[in-house]
C-alpha cells in the first residue's frame, strides 16, 4: 500500500508577515540552491503578499500557496479570494478546510469538497485540512471523525490532478504539542487505508502530510513515521532557519 511519495513540507504562514518577511524566503531561496533536498517546498503567506513572495521565489525549487480559495469563479463574495486570482498572483497550491477557517467560519466537509473542487479546476493544488479535536481525541473516536471527515472533504480528480491530505490534530496546534508517532502512525495507516478504498491505485500516492507544531526538533522523527508524506508547518515556517531545519529533516 506504501509507495515512495517526494515529501512536501508546507510553510502556512497564517495572518503573519510583512516586508520584512522577505529576508526570510531570501534565506530559503538561497539554501534550495545551495543544497540538494529531498522535498517540494511551498510557502502559502497571507493573500496580500502571495504575488510577491511569488516573485520572489520565480526560478527557485519552492512553490507558492495561497491559504483559501472561493468556490466560485467570481462574484459578490467580499473579501473573498478566487482560484483564477490565487494562479494569477503565481499561487500553484491552496490550503483549503484549515481548522482555524472550519471553526471561524463555520467551513462544513462540503463547503471544503468544493473549494478543492474548484482549485483542481482551476489547476490548483487543494491541500485538505482535517483534525480532531480534544474532546474527540479523548473519547477515542478519533480516528473514525478524521476518516469521515476527510473522505467528505475530498473531490473526485483525475490522473492528471493532484490532491493532498494534511491531518492536523486541532488541540496541537500553535500549542506546542505533538501527537505521538504512535498516534500518527495509527491516524495516517487509518487515513491512507481509507484513501485507498476511496481512490485505488491514486490514493496509495496521495501526500499525507502531518501538522501540528512540527518544529527543527520534532521533525525527523515526524517525517519518518510511514504514510507521513511531508508536514504543514505554521509557527516553524516564520524563521527561515527553523523552517529550513524541517525541510533538511525530510
Ligand atoms: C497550522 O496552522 O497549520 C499549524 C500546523 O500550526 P503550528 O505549526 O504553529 O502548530
């Protein structure tokens, strides 16, 4: 069921950076070049900066992301942001069903279904959010809660399309706490298992990626758990050397 899948680490930068930001993906820039990684990196900032940092990093390894999408194609959403305008400002992936817009915005599976939906047909990169939260955890109904909530979460695609799944345990992030590797190995088993039965062949290759303050520290042993195919990264993804301590991790 395992295939060998190139990780992908993920920096989410949430509602952070400024201009200054930009020594930072300098930094990254650099170090790409300067060294051989085994791994895509994206950098998803707020939407405000993503042509920029776009620009920045034009002819470099890493790739951008935005941290949302609309479901439409355009219209009277204000404040929203399109899957045309997140290409258009050089944005090859989109966060989408994050736990921070699920709660915030009262996101449902099938509002994240579409926005995938709509980031595929757009030829955008959906990176799926799902979690549980620590009242779930603690009722051992995890693993059950994630399973239902990403297969409702994710879009059919073709051959020719890429999803990826990121399973973030609400209660770690931004918290300091990680999931054992026992626990994400059982949560990822569980969720590729469940791909698998969904997608077939497709999702044996799905990127599954774990997040949750992922940091320098936790990485390596993190990123070697099976079927953990890279990491989304918040707090880590700020500082150039922390998120560059993950991404040599992998
Ligand atoms: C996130 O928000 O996607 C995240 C994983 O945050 P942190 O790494 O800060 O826990």
């Amino acid at each position: 069921m395992t295939q060998k899948i190139t990780p992908l680490i993920a920096g989410n930068w949430k509602m952070n950076g400024d201009a200054g930001s930009f020594l930072e993906v300098e930094v990254i820039k650099d170090r790409l070049a300067a060294n051989e990684v085994n791994a895509q990196v994206v950098i998803c900032p707020p939407a405000t900066l993503l042509h920029r940092v776009s620009v920045a990093l034009h002819e470099s390894a890493a790739k951008t992301g935005a941290q949302n999408c609309h479901a439409a194609p355009s219209g009277a959403h204000t404040g929203d942001i399109s899957v045309a305008m997140v290409r258009e400002a050089g944005g090859e992936y989109v966060i989408v069903g994050h736990s921070e817009r699920r709660e915030s915005y009262v996101e449902s599976n099938a509002d994240v279904k579409a926005k995938a939906a709509a980031a595929l047909g757009g030829g955008v990169v959906p990176i799926i959010c799902c979690g549980e939260s620590l009242e779930i955890r603690e009722s051992g109904k995890a693993i059950d809660v994630v399973v239902a909530q990403i297969i409702a979460s994710c879009p059919d695609f073709d051959q020719s399309q890429e999803i990826v799944v990121a399973y973030e345990p609400i209660w770690a992030i931004g918290t300091g706490k990680t999931a054992s590797s026992g626990d994400v190995d059982e949560m990822h088993n569980a969720i590729r298992a469940a791909l698998v039965e969904r997608f077939g062949d497709a999702g044996a290759k799905i990127k599954i990626l774990y997040g949750g303050s992922v940091k320098p520290a936790n990485a390596e042993e993190l990123l070697g758990v099976e079927n953990v195919n890279g990491a989304l990264v918040g707090g880590a993804s700020l500082k150039a050397d922390d998120f560059w301590g993950i991404i040599s991790a992998a």
